[in-house]
C-alpha cells in the first residue's frame, strides 16, 4: 500500500483507540504539510494528547492508519518507531522535562548523542541551537537554575537540535506566564518559516492556537476540521 497524498508530511485516517472502557479517540484524522502549523484544540479530555501520541508514534491506534511521508507508521515495530521519533520527530511537553543533573547544553545534546554523535561536536551543536532559541549565556546553567521560560526554551532547544521534520508541541506555554509563552510561540514558528518543521500544536488556548494556519477542533475522540 502507498501513501496517496504526495505532499503531505504526516498523515492520519479515521483513528479508534481505547483505553478499557475509555474511548479516547473515536474517528480522528489529521494532516500536516512541510512548514505548516497545525493546532489541535478541544476541551480537557477530549483525545488531544492521544492523538499526538498516535500521530508521532509514540502509541499505537486501535484502528486507523498513520502515515509519514510514505511510510505506514501504524504498522512499524516498536523499535522503529523509536528510531523515527530519535532521527525525524522532535517533542516538547507541557514541563518541559528537562534531565534535572544536566547542564542546559547537554540536555539539548542528549538526542544527538543518542544518534552516535561525538560527545565534542554534540556539545557544540547544542551551544548553537541554546543561542537560536536565546538562552546561550545559560548553557552550564542545571534546570533549577532557570526560569520556566528559559527552562522551556533549552526543552526546545533538545527538541529542535535534531532538525526534526515534525515537532510535536503538547501544551508547550501551558505552564508559562504570557511573555515567555508569547516567546515559545514565536520560536515554535520561526522553526516552521526558516526551517520548513511541521509543527503540531496541541493547545486548550485559543491564543496559542492563533499562531496556527489551521485548526483540527477534537471533541470526544473525534475530530472535525475548520479552515
Ligand atoms: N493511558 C491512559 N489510560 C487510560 N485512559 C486514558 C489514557 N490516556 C488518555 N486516557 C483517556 O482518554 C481521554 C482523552 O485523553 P487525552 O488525550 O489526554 O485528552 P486531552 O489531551 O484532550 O486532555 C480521556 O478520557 C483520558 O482520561
Ligand atoms: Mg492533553
């Protein structure tokens, strides 16, 4: 089987998973093209999360088909998976989730090191990408040694050092005053301008969702598209 929609980067039909009785997503679907921003908004509980997970492989739909540029994402095996989040995806949690006994700048090496990388030009990498997001004077800094601004930006930092072709962001200015939410928003769509990243953007705000060029509105597990 071939993907038959050419342009598109990620790509997801008719998606059905359960957690026991829950149903989490009930007939969800989504796309996304290079450089675009794509908001998934909805109400707490309404299978915004469970459809990053599924659309960054991460978890496994119950039924549907997840699409990466041609390849079936559904059907790959765990390690697979893994390796296509490590090499192609970049994520950024609501907490940032920063390793606590590292320095902002290995923090943000750790996926390249990961990847084989020399420890040197890792660390080096990851200097550049802390200056990108305007925080390199903070690179020897540990997390409790920033503000959850900067905390959050050395996490998109990590997320960004890989030069994903997708971000997965899940409520990534939920835990930040407005400036410095204000402040991950703008880098989250530099990344998607300069770079052409698609970008993922799970969000209860429809503040945030406004940076979007499109919205994906889930209610119940099910999504329905507006323009
Ligand atoms: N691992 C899980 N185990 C059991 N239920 C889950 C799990 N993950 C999500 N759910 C349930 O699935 C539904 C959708 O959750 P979620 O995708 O986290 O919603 P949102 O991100 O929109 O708040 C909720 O009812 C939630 O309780
Ligand atoms: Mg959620």
């Amino acid at each position: 089987m071939t993907d038959a929609s050419g342009s598109c980067l990620l790509r997801a039909a008719d998606l059905h998973l359960s957690f026991g009785p829950a149903r989490a997503l009930a007939a969800a679907s989504f796309t996304l093209r290079a450089g675009e921003i794509v908001a998934v908004v909805g109400p707490s509980g309404s299978g915004k999360s469970t459809l990053l997970h599924c659309l960054s492989g991460m978890v496994v739909p119950d039924e549907g088909e997840v699409w990466f540029h041609g390849s079936p994402v559904h059907t790959m095996s765990e390690h697979e998976r893994s390796v296509l989040r490590r090499t192609r995806f970049g994520v950024l949690f609501q907490f940032g989730q920063l390793v606590a006994e590292l320095t902002a700048e290995e923090n943000v090496a750790l996926p390249l090191l990961l990847a084989g990388s020399r420890r040197r030009s890792a660390l080096r990498a990851a200097a550049e990408q802390l200056d990108a997001v305007g925080i390199g004077d903070l690179a020897r800094r540990r997390p409790t040694e920033m503000s959850g601004g900067e905390a959050q930006r050395a996490a998109l930092a990590r997320a960004l050092v890989t030069e994903p072709e997708v971000l997965f962001a899940d409520e990534p200015t939920g835990a930040l005053d407005s400036a410095a939410g204000a402040s991950v928003l703008r880098l989250i769509e530099g990344a998607a301008t300069r770079h052409g990243t698609g970008v993922v953007l799970v969000t209860h705000d429809q503040d945030v969702a406004r940076v979007a060029h499109r919205r994906v509105a889930m209610a119940d597990g099910r999504s329905t598209v507006d323009a």
